[in-house]
C-alpha cells in the first residue's frame, strides 16, 4: 500500500512534528535532570516534579507517537520498513529508546514523590542516573535524526528484490 502525495506530506508532517517534538522535550528532560542533580534543594525538588509532568504529558505521548507515525510512514511509501538500513536503524534506535524510557519512569516518579516530600536523601545514584539515560537518549535521537536527513543509500537484500534495483526515490 502507498499513500497518495497529499496523504503523504501530511503522514510526513505529522512524523516530523512527533519526532524532532521528542527529540526537543527529551533535551528539556536532559536540562531538568542536570539542575536537579545539581542545584540547590528547592530548584532540585522543582526540577524534580517538573520532569514527571513533563515525562507524563510530553515525552510519552510523542515517543509513541514516533514510533507509530514512523512505522505507518515507512509502509505507506517506498522506504519500506525493511528495504533501507537506515530505516531499520531508526527503527531499532526508536524502539530502545521507547523501551528504556519506560523502565525509567518508576525511578522518575521515585524522584518527584521525594522532592514532594523534601528529602532526596538515598536518591544520589538515581539523580546520576537520570542525566546519564537523558544524555544517550539525546545522542541516539539526534543519530535518528542525522539519518533521516542524509538518508545513506545501503538496500537490504529484501529491498533489493522488492525495488528491482531502483531507489526508493
Ligand atoms: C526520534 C526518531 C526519529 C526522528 C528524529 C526522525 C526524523 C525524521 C525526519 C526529520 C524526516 C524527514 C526527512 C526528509 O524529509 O528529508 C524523517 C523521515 C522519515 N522517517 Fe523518521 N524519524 C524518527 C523515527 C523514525 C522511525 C521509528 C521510522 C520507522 C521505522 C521512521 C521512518 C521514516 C521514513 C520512512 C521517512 C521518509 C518519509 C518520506 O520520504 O516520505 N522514522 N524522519
């Protein structure tokens, strides 16, 4: 199945606002990580309930988001999703990405119910942990991204049976 160019562009809009919309909120998470780690304690604890809500009603939504709109993206046009290497890369990076975001979420909302409560005591290697989860996850997007632009030419063997050795586009 191929969209029609109209539905396209848009699919296209929609992926493009979802993920470099992710890519933008996980470098907020990134900031509110570093000031909670680092600040002193009544903009830690601020840090702290902010990165919940912004985990919550942010970061989540696009994330799957992402992930969702790439896929449809992907068989709705001649990329395919197992035609190109970078497409699968991206794939691959997007689902990690999605995955560890979600084992992190119980050590977030750990984070905000301490700062509620006003004693991070016991919390130093979780506040590590986040600035150290929020800086790979910024550098696998922006590897998502790079690809997406530079698209590198490299076809599967699936891909180059299914294009006839013609690209993509
Ligand atoms: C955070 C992760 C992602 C980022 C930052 C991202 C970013 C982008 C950007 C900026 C474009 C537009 C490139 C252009 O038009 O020149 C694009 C296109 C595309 N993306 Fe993603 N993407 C991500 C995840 C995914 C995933 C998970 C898939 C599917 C497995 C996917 C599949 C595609 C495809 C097939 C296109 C080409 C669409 C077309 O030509 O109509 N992307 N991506």
């Amino acid at each position: 199945m191929t969209l029609s160019p109209p539905w396209r562009k848009l699919v296209l809009v929609l992926h493009v606002t979802s993920s470099l919309g992710f890519v933008g909120a996980v470098s907020a998470f990134l900031a509110l990580a570093i000031t909670g780690a680092t600040a002193r304690p009544e903009l830690a604890y601020a840090a702290y309930q902010a990165m919940q809500v912004v985990t919550w009603q942010v970061i989540v939504p696009l994330a799957f988001g992402t992930l969702l709109i790439g896929v449809v993206q992907s068989l709705g046009t001649p990329w395919g999703l197992f035609r190109y290497y970078w497409v699968i890369v991206k794939l691959v990076l997007t689902t990690i990405a999605v995955v560890v975001l979600m084992l992190q979420t119980q050590t977030i909302d750990a984070l905000a119910l301490a700062a509620i409560g006003g004693n991070l005591d016991g919390y130093s290697g979780a506040r590590f942990s986040m600035m150290l989860h929020a800086s790979g996850g910024a550098i696998v997007l922006l590897i998502a991204t790079v690809l997406s632009v530079y698209k590198p030419r490299g076809l599967t063997n699936y891909g180059a049976t299914a294009l006839g050795g013609r690209g993509a586009v």
